[in-house]
C-alpha cells in the first residue's frame, strides 16, 4: 500500500513537472509576429525603443533556450519575457505610429513653409536694386531661386511616398536658402533707401 501511493506521488509529480515542460510555441510565434509589425514603423521612427522590444525578445529565447537544454523543463519565466516582449511590442507600434504621423504633418507644413518662403524672395528680388556690381548678384539670386522652384516638385512625391524625414529636410534646406536670399535682398534694399 504504501509503495502503491509513493509510486502515485510519483506520477503526480512526473505530470506536474512535464505540464510546465512544453515549450511555449504559440506565445513565441505571436511575440516574434508582434516584434515583427512593430519593426515596419519602428526602426525608423521609435529606434530606440524598438531596440529594447528586440532585446526583450532576444532575453526570452535564450531563457527559452536553456529551458530547452534542462531535463525537468519549466517555461514559466520566458512566457512571462514572451508576454512582457509581445506587450511592448504594441507599445512600440503604437508609438511609431503616432510619430510617423506627426512627421507627416511636419513634412506638409515645411513643403508649404518652403513654398512661400520661395515666392517670397522672388517677389523680392523683382524689387532688388539694381547698380553697378549688383546686377550679378541679383542674377545669381535668380538663378537659385530658380533652382529651388525646379526642386520642389520633387518633395510631394516623397510625401507620398512615405519618406517624411527626408521631404522635411528638403524642404527645410529650400526654406532657409530662399530666407537667406530673402535676407540678403532686404539688406541692399534698407541700404539703398538709407542713402537717399
């Protein structure tokens, strides 16, 4: 009798311990889904907290890895990584999300932003003085205003294309070029009507 119930515990215990013992395939297949979406936005526009989601879901395999390599598995602490890593994962979505739209509307309004700045030294420079030694310079202020207005069809199209970050600063560049011939145009005009 005796012997009949240590050989029962026994196979309780047997039971217990190889319940804990499967490796967690759904969980695992599901975090690295997880990860994977997270990564389409989020290595461009969340970096570093997809670094981080990448991370928790390398610590979760190598604890799923020695688990492997044990003779009585237990897998509770990488599902409870598995989980953690999957969590973040949204997290980071979400986040990349948000800011890949937000750098959309940035993008738009530096395209329109750059777009006035442009007409706006062109319509300057039709007020440009013109005296000895200014004629060049005006003429090369023309030909840059030129060549911005050639460049900035160029910038919707990476809108379209999703290329935010990179319309941006296009259109940032095209801004301060045409503020600087804005500038610089004023200048001579101030200076001319300080003379008279």
């Amino acid at each position: 009798m005796k012997r009949l119930v240590a050989i029962l515990a026994g196979l309780v215990m047997v039971a217990s311990l190889s319940a804990c013992g499967k490796q967690p395939v759904e969980e695992i297949n599901a975090t690295k889904a997880a990860v994977e979406a997270a990564a389409v936005d989020g290595t461009v526009y969340a970096a570093e907290d997809y670094k981080q989601v990448n991370d928790s879901l390398t610590a979760a395999m190598a604890e799923v890895k020695v688990q492997d390599e044990k003779f009585f598995k237990n897998y509770d602490k990488a599902s409870q990584m598995l989980a953690q890593a999957k969590a973040q994962a949204a997290t980071v979505k979400a986040k990349a999300e948000a800011e890949k739209e937000l750098m959309k509307q940035k993008a738009i309004a530096d395209l329109a932003a750059a777009q006035t700045a442009v007409t706006d030294a062109k319509a300057l420079l039709d007020k440009a003085p013109k005296g000895k030694g200014s004629a060049a310079d005006v003429m090369a202020m023309k030909a840059d205003v030129a060549g911005m207005e050639a460049a900035m069809p160029e910038i919707q199209p990476m809108i379209d294309g999703g290329d935010y970050m990179g319309a941006s600063a296009k259109a940032v560049a095209i801004s301060e070029k045409a503020a600087g011939i804005t500038a610089a145009v004023q200048e001579a005009i101030d200076k001319k009507a300080g003379k008279k």
